[in-house]
C-alpha cells in the first residue's frame, strides 16, 4: 500500500465540531479535507481527488445518503462510508442500496477502528484502480494482437 500521507479523505458533516475532531485525529495520518454540507463536498470533488468520503446522515438540506448519491454520479471511485448518530436502519439501507456505500459506523467513533476502516477502504480503493489499470492493459494488448493477426492474414 502507498504511504498513508497519500491518502486523502472527505468528511462532510454539518456539526463543526465533528469536523474539527476528525481534522484533529487523523491529519497526521492523512490528508483531511472537510465540508459542513453535501454542496460543499460536492464542491471539494471537482477540484481535489478524493479516496475515502465519509459523510454524516443527518444533515439539512441534503443528507448523507442523497450526497452519495450525487457523488456516484460524477465519482465512482471513491470509498464511500455513512457515520451517524441515529440508529436508522432505513438510512442504512438506503445507504447501501443507493450510496453503495463500504461501511456503515455509528457516532461517536472509535478513532482505531475508523482508522482501520479508512486504511481498509483505501486498500480497495488502490485494488480496483490497478484492476483497471490491467484490465486497460490486457484490452490494448489484445488490439495490438489482433492487428498484428489482421496483418498476417492480408500479406
């Protein structure tokens, strides 16, 4: 895995304090960058790369899962995970069905075990972009042989 200095996360959430807590414990680890609403984070996208969003439900305006929602729109790649302080198994299923989300985690968090969740997601996150990487690779491959198997064939 790359160094934990590259992995940069989003949080949205509308409490400040929230935020300021997370910015707190984890930017020696990663790359924090915060927004207090869905817009803000949406915002955020479209001029920082993003490997891991974490998003509060509860949120006026546009709640945890509507802002994922929007995010899969135009960003597929990042690692998605829903925090709340509610118990709502419709938020949770919501979450998953519509935010595809990887994890779901009630607040307060235990600060290791959201760590390793993050360094978790990250991990898939890295996976499915080398994935992709190969896959590319293979489909260039495969054309470059069959032009070659096309060449062969005409001479």
């Amino acid at each position: 895995m790359e160094s934990a200095d590259q992995i940069t996360i989003l949080y949205v959430d509308d409490e400040l304090n929230n935020l300021n807590s997370f910015k707190a414990a984890f930017r020696r680890d990663f790359k924090v960058l915060t927004a207090m609403s869905g817009k803000d984070g949406l915002e955020i996208l479209k001029t920082q790369p993003v490997h891991v969003i974490l998003t509060d439900q509860r949120m006026p305006e546009m709640n945890g899962v509507e802002f994922l929602i929007e995010v899969l729109k135009e960003y597929k790649e990042p690692m998605r995970i829903l925090l709340t302080g509610y118990a709502d198994i419709n938020a949770v299923i919501d979450a998953v069905n519509k935010g595809h989300i990887y994890y779901y985690l009630n607040k307060p968090w235990d600060e290791q075990q959201l760590r390793i969740i993050i360094k978790n997601a990250y991990e898939i996150f890295s996976l499915r972009l080398k994935n992709k990487e190969l896959l590319q690779k293979v489909m260039d491959t495969n054309a470059q042989l069959e032009f070659l198997l096309r060449q062969k064939l005409i001479s």
